[in-house]
C-alpha cells in the first residue's frame, strides 16, 4: 500500500491527541505510525470517531491503547474488508443439528434394546416424539446466537450466522455441541465487544427461564431409584429456585430431613445421593431449559474468547488477565467431582488465554454498562452448576 506523508496524518492525529513523540515502524508490525500523549479531551469514544473519519481517505484505522500508562495512537493499514460467507453452510449444519437433538428428544415407548444398533433404530422409528424437547433447546440455543449476531449488525461489526454443531446420541446428550458467530470485524471499543458479548446470554435466559418453568409444571415427582446407568441433573441456584417455586421444596428430597451442611456438600459434589428420596422427574420441555442455563453457564465462564470473558474484560480491561489461572485452577478442583470440567480446563487453556481487544481500549465502560457487567457475574454464578451430572454405578 501507498502510506501517506507523516506530516498529513499527524495533522489529523493531533486534532484529538496532543502528541509527544512519534515513532515510525516497519509496516510488517501491523502499524507504521506510533503517536504517545495526551487525548484532548476525555470523552475518548467521539475522539476515537472523529480521527477514524478523518483517516478513511487514507484507507488508514487508529488504534488507541494504553501502555505503561500512558496513552498512544497507531496508525494502521485499514484491514481488506471480509469476504461474504456462503450461508449453505450453516443451513447444512443446523438441518444436521434439528435431526440430532430430535434423535436426544426422542420418547420410544418400551424396553430398550440392550444393542446399540437396536437403540439407535428404535430411536429413529421414534424421532418425531422428540420435538418439544427440539423445538425448546433450539429456540434458546437460537435466541443465544442471534443475540449476538444482531448485536454486531447493530454495532457495525462483521459477523457470520450461526454455525451449529450437531452431536447425536448416543455421543452427544443433547444432539449438540451448541451453536457459534464468528467475527469477522475487530469491535470498535470496549463498549460494543461488551454488548456483543453479553447480548447472547440475555437472548438465551430470556427463553430458557419461561422455558423450564413450563417445562417443571409439565413434570412430576417420584422416588430416585438406584437404576444402574440413571442419573439426576445437577443443581444451580436458579434451577433450584425454579423447582422451590413450583413443587414447594428443596429437591432432590433426602428421606430424612437434612441440614444446611447437607444441602452444601450435594451441591458442591453430588454427594451422596439421596436414593429413595424425591425428585423431578424432568419432562423434556423442562430437560431443554435446564440444558439452557447449564449452556449460558458455560458461555459466562469469565475467561478469554467466551462471552464472560469479554464481560470482565470489558469491566477490568487487561487486569482480567491475572484470574486466568485461578479460573483453570477452580475448574481442575471441581473435576474431583465432576470430571467433565478436566475437559473445559483443556479448552480454556486453548481459548481462554487470549481475549478478544477492541481498536479502541482507552475508552472505558459506561456506568450502566457496568452495572450490567457485574449484575451478568451474579448471573454467573445463580446459573452455574458445580456438578451438571449425578452419574449412578452401573
């Protein structure tokens, strides 16, 4: 590309920033211009604007940083605008997916055949019985994505359509993987990557709540019995708050009346289970929007590319960074119990080292957007589950 003269950009940079020094670097880097100083004035998302404007002739984008305090502008190549993705794709996927989680939803009357050539058959002959537990998880795995998706629109922000990851049974639970937007555009600031961010969340618990309620008022009590190879979902705040509401206790039941110490032990670890006690038995409807909040749980882990990542980075900027090891370190303890989080370990230190930076990362959030931020770390926390699977001895 043909660069500019130093002098005329300077003069652009210098009508929002008092400059100090400047520094050229070799284009290779990413950037050639380096300015170190002062903005002129604090509202740094309109400066931020107005030298952005300003550099579209020069096919030219600023980056406006923070190092060793204090504040510098880059001056950068503006980046080939993205290719459009070919939708047949996510088409392809999410049709592969509708008939995966409808295989996980399928209700198949009688005994189940000990061969699994003889299950999968009998679910095939039973696919279609498993459209409300389809129909629920999809709707709150859509509602999640597109909420991000039309959030990037909103902001300006290129972004491909949902990309769905089927996973059939008996693999797979719940027919999926779940679903993901790709990026295509880098945020312009702080701001607009936390929106994106926490966009997907909100959308997602805006279906899946109505949708467990309706699903719990559609399920019964009964006895746990010891069945080799059953299980019992694991508990949230908010999931146990949602049976409270609708069966009037604590569930699952213990026969004999249990303490706090009780309750805090199976929470945390699953332990022991209460055989011959009471417990849902979870009508799939209410099965889809527990998987729902497990899903926004997972999402909310407060760690690199994942949507709590970019809350927290939003509210602590590169600080964010130093929980890292403590979150890798809480998620192999909780494997003890549960040893799928041994696997999201392995995927956060893959994912979760890096995190996803605005152009713009001097401009901070506003105060209802922090307000939000910390209110989704509340969210976190009533939607986790310490131990999603109480796995029964075969």
């Amino acid at each position: 590309m043909s660069i500019p003269e130093t002098e005329v950009l300077s003069n652009l940079v210098a009508r929002v920033f008092r400059i100090e020094d400047v520094t050229s670097e070799d284009p290779r880097k990413g950037f050639f211009l380096r300015y170190r100083g002062q903005l002129l004035d604090e509202d740094s998302a309109s400066l931020y604007d107005r030298l952005a404007d300003s550099l579209i002739p020069y096919n030219v984008i600023p980056l406006f940083m923070i190092e060793d305090g204090r504040q510098v502008i880059y001056l950068a190549p503006k980046p080939a605008e993205p290719k459009k993705d070919k939708i047949s794709t996510n088409i392809i996927l999410f049709v592969l997916t509708v008939f995966s989680v409808l295989l996980a939803g399928a209700q198949p009357e009688g005994p189940f055949p000990a061969d699994l050539g003889g299950q999968m058959l009998m679910l095939l002959k039973s696919i279609l019985s498993g459209w409300p537990f389809a129909v629920s998880l999809l709707g709150i795995l859509l509602a999640h994505e597109f909420g991000h998706y039309f959030m990037s629109r909103y902001h300006k922000t290129p972004a491909t359509l949902p990309y769905f990851i089927p996973l059939p049974p008996p693999i797979g639970l719940f027919g999926t993987m779940g679903a993901a937007i790709i990026m295509r555009g880098i945020p312009k600031n702080k701001r607009i990557l936390f929106d994106i961010g926490v966009a997907g969340p909100i959308a997602g618990l805006v279906v899946a709540i109505p949708v467990l309620f309706l699903g719990l008022s559609l399920s019964t009590l009964g006895t746990i019995d010891p069945t080799p190879g059953g299980f019992l979902e694991g508990n949230s705040l908010l999931y146990l708050f949602a049976k409270f509401v609708t069966f009037g206790k604590l569930l699952p039941s213990p026969v004999e009346p249990q303490g706090i110490l009780y309750w805090l032990k199976f929470f945390f670890t699953g332990q022991p289970v209460p055989f011959g006690g009471m417990d849902v038995f979870i009508h799939p409807v209410a099965f889809a929007g527990w998987a729902g909040l497990l899903v926004t749980a997972l999402n909310l882990i407060p760690a690199g590319t994942l949507d709590g990542g970019h809350v927290i980075y939003g509210l602590f900027g590169n600080n964010a960074r130093k929980a890292f090891p403590f979150i890798v370190g809480a998620l192999i303890v909780a494997g003890i119990f549960w040893n799928g989080w041994w696997l999201w370990a392995l995927i956060l230190y893959w994912l979760g080292r890096v995190n996803a930076e605005p152009l713009d990362q001097i401009t901070t959030l506003d105060p209802p957007r922090r307000l939000l931020g910390f209110a989704m770390i509340i969210v976190f926390f009533l939607v986790l589950t310490p131990v999603p699977f109480v796995l029964f001895a075969q």
